[in-house]
C-alpha cells in the first residue's frame, strides 16, 4: 500500500542551527497521524516542509507517491490542505471564505463558482456545522467557530490529506472535543488522511493511530508508533524533562499523562 504521506530522511537547519535531522515516517491512508513533542522540537518547521513553505536540507517527501517538488501548486492543493495556527480573520462571509477551497478546481478564464462548487462547499458546511453561520463575516465569529470554518474551506479542496497545525490551540475543552470529534468522523465518513500537530499529550492519545514525538534535544524523532508504544512514564520523562504519571484511561485505556507536584507527595 503505497503511504499518502512518505517523509525520508528530512534535515533543515536555520542560520546554521539544526532544527529538524534526520526525519521520516509513513502515514497510510485514514490514519490519523500527531506530532507531539515540548516547544521548540521543530514540529511547526516540519509542517511548513511539508506544506512547501520551507526547502529542507536533504530527504524527500512524497504525497500519494508523487514527490512534492515536482507538484505545481494546483496539484499540491488538490492532493493536500492545510488549516495553519493563524486563521485570517478576513472580512468576507463564511460561504464566500469556504468557497475559496474551491479556487484550485477553477480552469483558465473561470472568475466564478460553478454550481458544483457550490454544492461542494454546502456540503462541508453541513459536515462541519457551518452552515447557520454561512451569511455571518469571518471576522465576527468566534475562535472555534472560525477554525471549524477554516476546516470546511480546506475540506472543500476534497485533498487526501488533512495538515492542522494545532487545530485546538486557545480553544477550551468544548471546542477542543468538538474539533477532534469532527476530525475522526470526517476520517471515517470521508476515508481521509490526517496529519496534526498537537501540545497536549492526553488529547494526542486519545484521537491520534500513530504518535510522533519529536526531541527538541536531538531535533529528531524519538520514538513513533501507537500511543501505547510511546506515552510512556519514560519516555515523556526523557523527552520533556517532567515527572510524570502515566495510567490507562479509565474509559477508553488509552495512556493518560498527569502531572506530579512534588509537594504533593507522600
């Protein structure tokens, strides 16, 4: 089975400082991939290579096979869409901001949406639940309502391969399970492939097939596998430098990371 995404032996260094070495992994088709790891691991630069936004060093990346500097920018957007930490805020209404996912279908000399696309992005819109907000401006919204609406707009591009940068950064436990839920239905519904960056570890183990984590120590991978092969008491110790407890999950058995204070302690 060939992987939707292939990352190989990755390197990037900025101003002479190493950030990324070595990197690769696999992620087949409708998994739901996270990469985790303590601020400043490279797990953002790793997105942006990815996205094309920076060159690496070495290595090579491949989206369905194909590798990714020989896509044009179209057929990177019909393959691959991305919901980033920072959504513009812009002063459209949500209809017309998700039916820019549909910019990368338009031919030469099209200035408009056609029918179908807009049945495309009433579709996502419906999917996400989006759709009462279709009429209201992007910038009057709130947090989690504007990145449920980023996530229709990229949704609307139909890509094979899903890229959140932190897509429940600032958002509250609410809209954090609100998102990860939609985000696994549309894993199922729609037979998509998904690859997020996450911070919090608990979150990470409860929606994520395979784990990455990153070292911000070595700027590599420091171990990758299902999140009972890597939430380890150990290795989160060796990684973040934190002393923790690691327990299954009364509810679902996946491991649940929680913080020891020394103080408390008997």
């Amino acid at each position: 089975m060939i992987p939707v995404l292939d990352v190989a032996n990755i390197s990037f260094r900025y101003r002479n400082r190493p950030i990324l070495r070595d990197i690769s992994f696999r992620v087949h088709p409708e998994q739901l991939a996270a990469v985790i790891g303590p601020n400043g691991c490279g797990k953002t630069t790793l997105i942006k290579t990815i996205l094309k936004t920076e060159t690496p060093d070495t290595g090579t990346i491949r989206v369905q096979g194909e590798e990714l500097g020989s896509l044009s920018g179209k057929q990177m957007a019909k393959q691959m869409a991305a919901v980033l930490q920072t959504i513009d805020p812009a002063a459209m209404t949500v209809r017309d901001y998700i039916l820019l996912g549909r910019l990368p279908f338009f031919k030469r000399y099209q200035f408009f949406e056609t029918e179908q696309d807009i049945q495309i992005a009433e579709k996502y819109m419906d999917l996400t639940g989006v759709t009462d907000l279709a009429e209201e401006k992007v910038n009057q919204i709130s947090g989690g309502e504007r990145q449920l609406c980023a996530i229709a707009r990229a949704l609307a591009q139909e890509p094979d391969l899903l890229v959140l940068d932190e897509p429940t950064s600032h958002l509250d436990i609410t809209h954090q399970k609100r998102i990860l839920d939609l985000i696994t239905t549309l894993k199922k519904e729609l037979s998509l492939t998904v690859l997020m960056v996450l911070h919090d570890l608990n979150l990470a183990a409860e929606y994520a097939d395979l784990l990455i984590l990153m070292d911000k120590a070595e700027g590599r991978i420091f171990s990758a596998g299902t999140p009972q092969q890597v939430l380890t008491q150990d290795t989160i110790q060796a990684v973040y430098q934190t002393e923790v407890g690691v327990r299954p999950n009364p509810v679902s058995g996946k491991p649940w990371i929680f913080l020891i204070n020394p103080m408390n302690t008997i």
